[in-house]
C-alpha cells in the first residue's frame, strides 16, 4: 500500500491514492471512449445513422427528436405517450432503448466535456 494521502470521495466506492487521480482520470476517459464507441458503433437493433443522431441530437425527425430532446434535457419529463408515439412511427421497443442510451450518453458525453474543459481552464491559470 502506497504511502500517500487516501481520499474517498464517496463512502461506497474504494479509496483511490490522490498521486493517482491523473492516471485514474485516464482510466475513466478510456472506458468512456469505449462506452461511445461501443453504443455508437456496436451491434444493435438501431440503425447506427439513427444512433448517431441521437447521440448528436441532429438530424431526428417527429415523434422520435421530442423523445431524444426530453431525454436529453428533461428526462423526467418523458411519458408513456413519447415512447407510444415513437412506437407508432415503427420502431420496436430495442430501437426505442438504443435511441435513449444514445442521446443519454451524447448528452452525458457534452457535460463531461465542459467539465473537463472548465478543469484545464483552472489548471492553467
């Protein structure tokens, strides 16, 4: 065991050494890499150009923008309605659940971004 500071950011979750954020920073941006690039690109029941949009919020066509719009930015917000309409537009239920994880991680994907980016900001000064 090293003997460098411990810090535990969550009671849950195990203490990571502080000399060891950056490379556990790495480990994160990788893993998140693979997430993007396995729900973008992986096998799916989704058409990857439709997963991508959603992942991009671009390019949707109604019913399915509002649905990725809510759950993008009000994801509470989405109702039995949205996916019924979905539905009836002729996507199956899997489709449905691959459009929602993508623009779910696409919306995730920005603010971590921003994050980071605000990070290096203070970093530099």
């Amino acid at each position: 065991m090293s003997s460098g500071s411990w810090s535990r950011a969550d009671p849950m979750s195990p203490a990571i050494p502080r000399d060891g954020l950056a490379a556990n920073m790495t480990d994160i941006g990788r893993l998140h890499d693979a997430l993007v690039r396995r729900a973008l690109d992986g096998d799916g029941e989704a058409p990857r150009p439709l997963r991508r949009a959603a992942y991009d919020l671009h390019g949707l066509d109604e019913p399915l923008r509002t649905l990725v719009d809510k759950t993008a930015y009000h994801a509470y917000m989405v109702t039995d309605d949205d996916i019924a309409s979905v539905r009836s537009a002729g996507l199956t239920e899997d489709q449905i659940f691959e459009i929602v994880v993508c623009a779910a991680i696409g919306q995730a994907t920005r603010q971590y971004e921003s994050g980071l980016k605000a990070l290096r900001a203070v970093a530099a000064d």
